[in-house]
C-alpha cells in the first residue's frame, strides 16, 4: 500500500504572514445541530461567496459543539462565525464577530441555493477562478446616517463592511474585480436582501452569433469548435435573421441583437482584464451574472459578547436598548 501523503495545512513564521495580510476578515461558516440536505448546501455555498478568506473544506463532526469553534477561532486569526440552524420556526443565522462580539441573530425568511439559480436563468456559466479573489461589497437601499436614521441599521452596515477586505481604489488591480455581493435593506418588509453575481466582460455592440465565433476560436463555447458543416457559407449562419429556422430546425439568435444595446452598460477599460482581447482602452460590455445563494434575512437581535458570554441585549425586533448608540461609538 502506498504511503499517504500528508499536505500541509499550515504555514509558519513569515510565510503565514504573507499569506494571511493583517487587516483581511477570515470566516467560519458552520452549521449548529440537525439542519437537514438543504441548508448544508447552503453552508457550501454560503463557503463559495466568502471566498478565498473562508475555510472552505472545513470538516464538521457531529460531537463539535458551537463553543469549540469559538475557541479554535481565535488562534487561527478567524474574526467572523456564521451559524446556521434549523429552528421550528424558520432557519436562524447568527453572526458572530470574533471575540468580543457583537452577535447578530437573523431569521432566514427565504433562500435559494446556487443550484436553483443557475436552473432558472438562461445563460448558465462554470465558474473557478472567480473565487480567487474576495468579492466586492455593494450595499444598497439603506437610509443614509442621520438623527432620525434608526440606529441599528448603521451597526448592520458596519457588521457587513467588516465582513469583506476593505476596498483600496488606488491598489486594487481591475482584473481582482470578479465578483459582487449586494446587501441591500428593504424598508417596506424590514429585511436584507443578500445576492451573489459575478462580473461578465463582453465585447459591445457584437452580435451573439458573432461572438460565438469570437468564443469558439478562444476555445470558449461549450463545445470548443463551432459547428458549420450544414451551413452552405458563414453568411447565413451570421446574417439568418430571428424566427428563421437553421438547418438544424432550431431558430437563430437576431443577428442584430448586441450583448449591451445601452451605452450605460458599455465602458472603456481603464486596464487589461481577465478575457481574450480585454485590452486597456477597448470598449466592452459589463454584465452581473447571478450565481446564487440568496437569502431575505430579518434581523432578530443584536447582542453583546459571543455565544456563551452574551451580555447585555443591544437591539430586538420587539425593542431597542439604549446601548445601541454605544457600541455604535466604539466602531
């Protein structure tokens, strides 16, 4: 029998320095007792937003207890826990921030997995090395700071920000923009929305049976090769117009239909981006592509400390504590 090999899961000295930045958030996204097939795919998924700074093949065993993550943590330069559990009621969300807290406990009201949003829309796409960078945080639709802006929400927002790296316009390289999380606050239902897409550079103003053959030459269509062996020229499979049948019986795509028909869609490449012919300076179609999860959260509580060591209740759904406007001074 072969000797098993052991890979390194840890690094030291300078080395666990460079990988591990100061100042980078780091997550555990675990789930807390019996949850059932769906929201342990959700845990996964959840993993794949939160990435590279999350640790994504974490093995749960069933006599880990939510205190032994909370000790762990620590050590390992772990500053969020995200807790999934089933309650009678609806599926629960705690946010932990490691190791003073807050706590923020949220209702899951409803969520979709990654897989049910790739089946329900059109244009479906593998994606990998997206998830090589962090996401870009978008928060949307909150009230913005004033008197009467309900105190709560400004520490929602921050709980957020501090879950992703801090955005540096003047070193972020343009090809590390992959992906985006939207956060956005409905005021009429009281709940977050959280959504996951991933950027799409398109060439402007080309036709979809154009760019198939742009694709099929980079060796980016499904198949690798375009097909035109029952085409009599290339013409008629650029120029066939839409609800004229091909010769394979299938109707074609409008010739002129472009990628972006808006020019508030369009954009000028500030520099080279991920992409065959993504050159600086050259004008090209920007697209979010939803990948999924979704989840419409409400938060529940706010409270100090962690699990275990919760002090004094900072804001519920059924009341808010004065202490609320001082944890919002010590951010």
């Amino acid at each position: 029998m072969a000797k098993r090999r052991k890979n390194r899961t840890h690094l030291k000295g300078a080395n666990a320095r460079e990988a591990h930045p100061d100042g980078v958030p780091k997550s555990f996204i675990i789930k807390h007792g019996q949850v059932g097939s769906s929201l342990t795919q959700l845990v996964r998924d959840m993993r794949k937003v939160m990435e590279p700074n999350t640790a994504s093949r974490l093995k749960e065993r069933h006599r880990n207890k939510l205190k032994d993550y909370l000790t762990m943590a620590p050590a390992l330069q772990v500053t969020h826990l995200f807790a999934f559990t089933l309650t009678p009621v609806a599926p629960s969300l705690r946010i932990i921030r490691l190791s003073n807290g807050p706590t923020l406990s949220f209702r899951v009201e409803r969520y979709s997995l990654m897989r049910d949003v790739l089946v329900s829309i059109k244009r479906t796409r593998s994606v990998g090395i997206e998830y090589l960078t962090p996401p870009l945080l978008v928060l949307a639709s909150f009230p913005p700071p004033s008197a009467s802006t309900p105190p709560h929400l400004s520490l929602l927002m921050k709980s957020f920000q501090s879950l992703f790296p801090p955005l540096a316009p003047q070193t972020l390289s343009l090809s590390q923009a992959r992906r985006v999380v939207l956060v956005s606050y409905n005021q009429d239902r009281g709940t977050v929305d959280f959504r996951h897409y991933i950027i799409t550079i398109k060439p402007y103003g080309v036709s979809r049976r154009v760019r198939k053959i742009l694709e099929s030459t980079s060796g980016k269509a499904s198949s690798g090769l375009l097909d035109l062996g029952n085409e009599k020229d290339v013409a008629d499979f650029v120029l066939r117009k839409r609800g004229e049948p091909g010769p394979d019986g299938y109707e074609s795509a409008s010739s002129a239909e472009s990628v972006a028909g808006d020019d508030n869609a369009a954009v000028d490449l500030a520099e080279d981006y991920v992409g065959r012919n993504n050159r600086k300076g050259q004008r090209r179609a920007v697209r979010l592509d939803e990948v999924g999860p979704r989840l419409e959260l409400r938060l529940i509580k706010i409270a100090e400390g962690i699990p275990g060591k919760e002090g004094a209740v900072i804001y519920h759904e059924f009341g808010m504590s004065s202490l609320l406007c001082d944890w919002l001074l010590r951010i």
